[in-house]
C-alpha cells in the first residue's frame, strides 16, 4: 500500500512533528511504503495555491492520501482526486484560542474555519482525543470519525531511577523536586508559559527545593531521560489536543498538574496523583504542592499502554484498509 502524508511541519524547526515522525516508523515497520510530503508554508494564497496542485499531481500515484494537519494543510490535501483521503485533526486545527484579540486569535478562528471548511471531501477524519471526536461528530454528524490518538514510544520513554538520570544529564545528588514543562514556543499563548511560571513560584515559596525545567530547543532522541528525570510535568494549555509530552511522562511514570484540556480529566478520575485544575495560578500551585508532597507510586504507565507505536500503528493501517475509493 502506497500512502502519502502532506504536512506543513517545518523541517527545519527542532521536534516540528515529531509525533508525525514517530508514527511514520510505525507503519514503515508494518510494510506501508510511506512519503512525507511537506507543503511548505501555507500562509498566503500563493502558497495554498501551489501546494493543492502539487497533492493533485502526486495523488494518483498512491492508494490513501493522509493530511496530518487539519487547516490550511487539510485544504490543499482536500486537491486530491480519485484517491480516499484522512484527515488527522491535532489540536490547534480545531480548538479556537480565547486569549487577546491578537494574531493568534485571528489565526485560530481562521484555522478552525479551512478545517470545517474541507470535512466533507474526506473519507474518514480522526481525532487525536475523545473530546474533540465528540466536538467533530456535534458539528459533522455524518462524518466517519475515528479517535486514533498520536503514538508514544514505550521502548524509548520508560521509567527510569531519577537519580540515575540526573547523573546521565549531568547533575549529581540533586535531590530538589523537578517540575516539567514542554513547549515548542516559549511565546505560544496557548500554552500559557507565564501561567506556569507564577504557578511555579508560588509553590516554591510554600514548598522550596523545587527547580521549573523548560523543555525547549531540546532534541528529541534526549527527552526519554530528561523526562524521566523530573517527578511531575505541568501543562497550563488553554487547549490541547492530547499532549504528547503528558503521554512521555505517564510512560515513565510520572503524574501530572494540567488545566482541563483534551482526556486528562478521565486519567485524573482514576489517579490521586494526577490533578486537573483551573487556570489559576494559586489553584495549581496548591495542586503541585499537593503532587510533591504526597509523591505515590503507581503505575500511570498503564493509562498510555493502548497509545503505543505497535497498537496505534494497526489501528491506522487498519483504517486505510477499510476505505473505500470515492467515486
């Protein structure tokens, strides 16, 4: 089976994709003869227009054509013709950001809009969270959704003695208490890096002995121990699709403090460790403080076991074989 995948993940920018990356090694491994193709930036009409021609022109050379992008990305890939096409829904392709009426209001708005715009002329779109599965089928009743969540590698992200892995980043017989957290973009607003900060600060004057480590510019192939490292990962996101750095930490055991964004709520239900919280910074504090000091061990891995690369990798390729061709 030969399936195309149009993104617009700047290679050039450090873990641009790297979920898309991981998952592409996934189906690889179960024999699909699997091409990236990265449409370039999207952001003028000049551009969207030349990459629709290009997936038209490439589409009948392969049997399934998959955006891994929703907006913009998900209307050039919409050019196919003749070939069944998917549509992977992230996140930021979906939900709206509620913040300043700034450009990154306007974007979100535009974004959501080039993603309803273009539902129908796929075949089957999937979600990467059961909300937004339930937010795609209240607008598109007759969609064919699928919640297929974003792998995580469990042979890479394990649980690991935090000292050892302190040791393996450099830093010996630390015994402060980490606090991770991830950002592609420490001025992404929706992922409230000052939120987190405050947040941080007032649980350092109640708790001391904590340190904030800011995920950033950091390689991929060094998360597993730098994640393992840290004894909890905050995520103060206005939204979320399903965070793929909450899903390393639970794999390496490690709870979480979030606001309420995509599925945390039901892991939070079942586990005292992980806590959902408000968008306040006094609330989440409370909350990190809380995490620390009672630090059980439990086995959060469990909760992303049906989310690794071998299950998630056949749920996919399973999908592609049950298309039918459009007419």
């Amino acid at each position: 089976m030969k399936v195309l995948w149009p993104h617009n993940f700047d290679p050039a920018v450090r873990n641009s994709g790297s979920f898309m990356k991981i998952s592409a090694v996934g189906l690889r491994d179960l024999g699909i003869d699997l091409e990236l193709c990265y449409l370039g930036n999207l952001r003028s009409l000049n551009n969207l227009s030349r990459a629709r021609m290009l997936v038209r022109h490439k589409s009948c050379s392969f049997d399934i054509i998959h955006a891994q992008y929703g907006s913009a990305c998900a209307v050039a890939t919409a050019a196919a013709r003749g070939v069944p096409k998917v549509l992977s829904l992230r996140g930021n392709d979906w939900s709206v950001y509620s913040g300043k009426y700034n450009f990154h209001y306007l974007h979100s708005r535009l974004a959501r809009l080039m993603t309803k715009s273009v539902l129908k002329d796929f075949e089957a779109v999937i979600t990467v969270s059961k909300r937004m599965l339930r937010e795609v089928q209240r607008y598109y009743p007759n969609a064919e959704v699928h919640y297929i969540p974003s792998p995580v590698d469990l042979e890479r992200f394990t649980p690991l003695d935090k000292q050892q892995a302190r040791k393996m980043l450099g830093y010996n017989n630390s015994n402060e208490k980490w606090i991770l957290f991830t950002t592609l973009s420490k001025t992404d607003p929706v992922k409230r890096l000052s939120l987190a900060q405050d947040a941080f600060s007032k649980a350092n004057q109640r708790m001391g002995n904590l340190r904030l480590r800011i995920a950033n510019g950091i390689d991929h192939k060094q998360m597993p121990v730098f994640v393992a490292s840290c004894d909890m990962i905050l995520c103060t996101s206005e939204t979320e699709g399903w965070p793929n750095s909450v899903k390393e930490a639970l794999a390496c055991n490690i709870p979480f403090v979030s606001t309420d964004v995509s599925d945390l709520a039901e892991i939070s239900e079942q586990e005292p460790s992980c806590r959902i919280c408000s968008p306040n910074a006094d609330a989440i504090a409370e909350n990190i403080c809380d995490v620390l000091s009672e630090m059980q061990q439990t086995d959060l891995r469990r909760h992303v076991q049906e989310m690794s690369l071998p299950v998630i990798s056949d749920k996919i390729v399973h999908l592609y074989k049950s298309i039918k061709t459009p007419c």
